[in-house]
C-alpha cells in the first residue's frame, strides 16, 4: 500500500438519533467502491434498520501513516463473568494498573460510565495509578479512528484468529483498535467490553499482556460497556493521546501470534515469559 495516496473511509449508521453501527477501512483509490459497498451493506444489514447511513471518505497524506505490528492474541477458556473479571484484573496488574484504577473502571463499565448513567460514544481517559478520569466529556468520550489492517498483513491476521474459532470481523477490528490504542503515547492498558447485549466477550490489552481475549467479561443480556483507557500521568499530555487517538492513520502491517490458554494460570505464565523476553 505504500507510495500512492490512500484513503479512509469510514461508515455511521444510526436510527432515531441513536448510532447502531460503524466501520472504517484504509484503502488505495482503487478499492473504494468495493469498500464503499461492503461498509454499506454492513450498515443496511446489521437488522437494526438505520434510518441514516453516513459514509465518509478522506485522502490520507502518505507520509504521515504509521506502521505497526499487530499485538499478539490469547483467547482464555474462562467459564464465567467472575473467572474473565479476575483474569482481566490479572492482567491489568500485570500491564501497570492499580487496583483501585481496575476496579473504578469495571464498576463504571457494568453501570454505564457516561454521566448520564447510560454508555458513552467513545472511551473513558483514566488514570493507571488514581482511576481519575482525564477525558474532556463523559458522554462522548475519545474514539480511536483512522486504522486498519494492511493488505500485506489482513490474509494472515484474519487465518492466526480463524485457527482459534475468531471469524467474526468485529475481533479484527477490536484487534486493530486496540493495537493502536495501546501504542499511543501515555497509554499503558485498555479494558473493553462491548454495549451489545447479546456480546459479552471482551478483552484486556496492553504491551505488557498483548490482547488478551476474555469470553465473558458481561452477562448477556446487560446494555452496558465501554472502553477504558488506563495512562501513566508522568509526562502525559491529553490533547497529543486524543489526537493520536483520533486523526493518526496507523496501518497494521504484520499479523501477531493468536493462541489459546486455558486458564489465569497459564495466561500468567505465558506473559511472564513474553514480559521477560
Ligand atoms: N457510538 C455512538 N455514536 C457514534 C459512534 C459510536 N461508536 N461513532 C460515531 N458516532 C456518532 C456520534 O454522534 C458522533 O458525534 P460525536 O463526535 O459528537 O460523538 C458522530 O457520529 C460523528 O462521529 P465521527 O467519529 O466524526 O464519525 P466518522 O464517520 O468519522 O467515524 C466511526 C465513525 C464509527 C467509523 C468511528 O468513530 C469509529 O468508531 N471507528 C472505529 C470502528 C471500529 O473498528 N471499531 C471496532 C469495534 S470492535
Ligand atoms: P463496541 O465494541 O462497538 O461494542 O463498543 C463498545 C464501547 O466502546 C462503546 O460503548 C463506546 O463506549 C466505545 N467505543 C466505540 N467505538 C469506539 C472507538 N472507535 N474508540 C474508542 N472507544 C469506542
């Protein structure tokens, strides 16, 4: 994909004022219209009936895309809510956030971090030490945008996760974001679940851990989710992370390694050992 200009393009749906649905993609000028009606199809096909569907397109400077490695993968068999929550707290441990910081951030997930009380439209800012909450607006939040996969790297990415039984595209998706979540400048971690009732898979991610994959970090049935973003406040400046967050186009250009574990236990020292590597 280098050297031409290439393009984001980028699909909202929504429905009575309400979003239900949205993608994005980089891609060179020659695939825009087959993404243009993938994006579309996505939207009129998501059962949610949108009433408005707003497709965006941009050229990308060239020069200012970044490439990075996907993070590694580990799906963990945890059976339940509690055993992926204990996980999840393991892992945010692990990648540098106190307990305090992990435990604001699932109690706000569970009821909903907006101020309103409901789900926000992007994440929560926090601190990895205190758990304050550093984002401008509590209802919209900060939303990571302008990435994707790259063709050299989205073939291998999507067959590593289809050997785990991970077809669905919104792991793709949720692996590309929080590849490049985790690589923006003060971030330590990110703690995720989505706002899906009928979704309640979830991961931790961190350079620490990589993205760590958890079955069930909600019940089903819950409306609420959301995204954490734990920082380390020494040296952070906010407005840069958003910035990054949202307007840096960052191309994935290798896949990482997806594997299973069966427990807490052998996540544990499966990420020890990459930490000590
Ligand atoms: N939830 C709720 N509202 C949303 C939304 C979301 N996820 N994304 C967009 N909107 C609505 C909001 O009203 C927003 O206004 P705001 O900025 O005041 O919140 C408005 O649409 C415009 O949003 P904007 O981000 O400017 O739209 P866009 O067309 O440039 O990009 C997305 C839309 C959905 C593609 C982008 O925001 C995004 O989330 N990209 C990542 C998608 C992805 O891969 N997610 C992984 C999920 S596993
Ligand atoms: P989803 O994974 O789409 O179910 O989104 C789960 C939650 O993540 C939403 O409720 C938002 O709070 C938040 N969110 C949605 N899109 C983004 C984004 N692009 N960047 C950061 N957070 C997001």
């Amino acid at each position: 994909m280098t050297g031409s200009t290439l393009y984001s393009i980028r699909m909202r749906a929504g429905r009575q004022g309400r979003h239900v649905s949205g993608a994005e993609r980089i891609c060179a000028r020659a695939s825009l219209h087959k993404l243009a009606d993938q994006l579309i199809d996505r939207a009129l096909g998501s059962g949610l009936s949108p009433d408005q569907v707003v497709v965006t397109i941009e050229p990308l400077d060239p020069d200012r895309v970044v490439f990075l490695p996907s993070l590694d993968l580990t799906a963990v068999a945890c059976r339940d809510v509690a055993a992926c929550r204990a996980a999840a707290m393991t892992m945010l441990a692990r990648s540098g956030v106190s307990r305090t910081a992990a435990l604001d951030a699932v109690r706000l997930l569970e009821n909903g971090p907006s101020s309103s009380g409901g789900v926000m439209r992007g994440a929560m800012i926090m601190d990895r030490t205190t758990g304050e909450r550093l984002e401008h607006d509590r209802e919209r939040g900060v939303r990571a945008s302008h990435f994707d996969w790259s063709d050299d790297a989205a073939a291998p990415a999507a067959a590593a996760l289809a050997s785990l039984g991970l077809t669905h595209f919104r792991t793709r998706e949720a692996l590309a974001l929080a590849t490049k979540v985790v690589r923006g400048p003060g971030v330590v971690a990110e703690l995720c679940w989505s706002d899906n009732a009928d979704y309640p898979a979830g991961y931790v991610a961190s350079s620490a851990c990589g993205y760590v994959r958890l079955p069930h970090l909600k019940t089903v049935g819950s409306p609420n989710g959301g995204r954490a973003i734990f920082v380390e406040r020494q040296g952070f400046d906010l407005d840069a992370l958003v910035r990054y967050l949202e307007e840096q186009p960052v191309l994935l250009s290798a896949a990482g390694a997806c594997r299973a574990a069966d427990s807490v236990e052998e996540l544990s020292a499966a990420t020890r050992t990459d930490a000590n590597v």
